[in-house]
C-alpha cells in the first residue's frame, strides 16, 4: 500500500467528554484511508485531558492490527507534556517536551 498522503485532523476538543465521539470519527477515518501510514493532525487540539492519550493508543492500536504505522504531527505542548509524564511519548512518536530555559536551583 502507498502512503496516501491524507492526514486526519483531531478536533479542537479531545477530553473525556469528547472522547467516544472523536474515536468513533477516527476510525472512519482510518477505514477511509487505506495507506501505509496514517497521519493525525494534532494542531488543532486546544482543550485536551488524558483522555486524549486513551484515543490515541487506541489509534496506534488499530495502526498495528492492521500493520499500518501511525504518525501523529504536530502535537500541542501539553499533548508532549501529558505522554511524557505517562511514558506513552515513545510509544506514541510523541517527542518530549523541549526543555524551557535553564535549571531552576533547588530551593533550600
């Protein structure tokens, strides 16, 4: 299968609230893309919990029942913070967060 170059957009809201519906959408989405590598545009995410984690293991999980890769781009800063903290960040392809400026000193 060739790479499609279709890349699927996530909503601007992905909490707990919003998380059967977007799921049920993305694997439309993914039935409707038939590449090599599924693309998901986490841009537009502006609202998000660990909710949004849940959906995006359950997307890496259908990915590789299907021996697809899943490619999520450019994920927002607390996205990379929240995979980070759960260690999900390599699983998902999600790079750690930059760190920001210098060390603070230890408060004594």
């Amino acid at each position: 299968m060739a790479q499609t170059g279709v890349m699927t957009a996530l909503p601007a809201s992905l909490t707990l609230r919003d998380a059967q519906t977007v799921l049920e959408s993305l694997r439309q989405s993914f039935v409707a893309d038939g590449g090599a590598v599924w693309r998901i545009d986490a841009a537009p995410v502006t609202q998000l919990d660990t909710s949004a984690l849940s959906v995006l293991l359950e997307c890496l999980r259908m990915a590789d029942g299907a021996k697809r890769k899943l490619e999520i781009v450019n994920p927002p800063a607390r996205m990379s913070d929240l995979a980070h903290l759960y260690g999900v960040d390599g699983l998902l392809g999600i790079a750690a967060p930059a760190e920001a400026g210098e060390a603070k000193p230890a408060a004594s």
